[in-house]
C-alpha cells in the first residue's frame, strides 16, 4: 500500500484535486453534512431566516474551524523540527530521522495535521463530499506514510525499527514515547512554510461566521497562492535538492 513516486513528488495536487472533486460534489448532493448534522439535531431541516437554525448550522461549522486551526498548530510544529525545505521538497529524504517535538507522541504529525483539515475542512461540503474528502485523503496519507516509512526502515536500520515500536503511526500518544532530543526548532520558516494550513483555517472560521462563500473561496485561493510563492523561494534556495 505504499504511493508511487509519482504520487509522492506531486502529493501536493493529488491533495487539492480530492478537496476539489469533494467540494464538486454538490452538484450531485447539495446537501451540506454541517446541515445535515444540525438538522439532527434541532429536529427539522435548516432554515437560514431563522436565527436559532442558523446559529446551529455555524456551531457545527465552528467545531469543524477548530479542527482546521488545531491542525494548522501541529503541522507548523511539526515542521519547526523537520524544516519546511523537507516537507515540501517533490523527493523523500531518508537521511535522518527526527524524534523530537511532536514526533515523539506520533510518527507522522503531518499527515495527522493533514487528516484534521480534511475533516475540520469537510465539514463545510456535501455529505458524498465529505466522504470523498477525508475517505480520499486517508487512503492518500497512508500511501505516501507506507513509502516513507519503507525509505526509512532501509536507511537508518535498527534505530527506526525500534521508534517503529514505541510510537504510533498516526493517532499520536497522550505522553511521549521517547526521549526529547537536542534538536531546536527553527519556528520561523515553519510558519512561513505553512502559511497555507492558517489561510485555510482563516477561510473556515470566516465561512463559520459569516455562511458567506464569495469570501471564503477568495481565503482559499489566497492559501493556495501563498503556497506556491513559499515552495518556489524554497526549491530557489535548495536547486539540488529536486534533482
């Protein structure tokens, strides 16, 4: 079950080709899951004139905001010890392994960071969109964790078996699993490499407040934009390292 290298030199498009085929979905169920959740829960179907049904609809799509920024937290931190030039570089890199900051509660804080978005993200789709996304994405994520973690197990030996056994792969720990490290984390380029998780966030906590999608669209873009401004100065700054 492991991604091609296709699939990991450019898992940045497959991810916004799911979040785009989700969202897609509404012209085949125009039906939003948050609607239908707060459906449930008042007892009939969601009518925006009416403020208590409205202000239902936007706390479920607030929970699913919180999801974003929660995930925009562990990704940055994440990325504060593994470096942005390696998170996003197009080619694995087995060459060190890292087991301070977050990954000592789970191995993988990125796509754990990644699976919070989906889910907090999906909540402002379709019902089959909502499924598409996060059932899309979690396949996804496996599939590059299973290549990764083959390039680590032939690169760094007995160290990486024995991390392999005492930290979980995804759903992370309540407590660390192993020693805290010397490695120091750079903050800094970590935010700037993540600036698209904290746009994204931005655009659901806005779309939450306000229901209004012009807006929450235009956030969304912006995220992507600034996404690939902060991969292009890196991939100048680092010409081999995509060779």
């Amino acid at each position: 079950m492991r991604a091609t290298e296709f699939e990991f030199r450019f898992r940045f498009i497959v991810i916004v080709a799911v979040f785009t085929a989700g969202f897609w979905c509404y012209a085949f169920d125009p039906v939003c899951i948050s609607a239908m959740v707060a459906q449930g829960l008042i007892g009939h179907p969601v009518r925006l004139s009416v403020p208590a049904d409205r202000h239902a609809l936007q706390a479920i799509l607030g929970l699913g905001a919180a999801l974003c920024v929660f995930a925009a937290l562990v990704r940055t931190w994440a990325a504060a010890y593994l470096q942005s030039e390696v998170v996003h570089d197009f080619k694995m890199h087995g060459e060190g392994l890292v087991a301070d900051g977050p990954y000592r509660y789970t191995r993988n804080p990125l796509y754990l960071g990644g699976l919070l978005l989906a889910t907090g993200f999906g909540m402002a789709a379709s019902r089959l969109g909502f499924v598409v996304i996060v059932g899309g994405l979690t396949l996804f994520y496996y599939r590059l964790i299973g290549r990764e973690e083959s390039l680590l197990g032939e690169t760094q030996g007995e160290s990486y078996h024995q991390y392999l056994a005492r930290v979980p792969r995804v759903v992370p720990s309540l407590r660390p699993r192993v020693t805290a490290g010397s490695l120091a984390p750079r903050w800094g380029q970590a935010v700037r490499g993540e600036t698209f998780m904290w746009f994204f966030a931005a655009a659901a906590i806005y779309f939450a407040a306000t229901l209004k999608q012009r807006v929450f669209v235009t956030i969304i873009v912006l995220g992507l934009a600034s996404s690939v401004v902060v991969k292009s100065i890196q991939w100048r700054k680092a010409p081999d390292s995509n060779s």
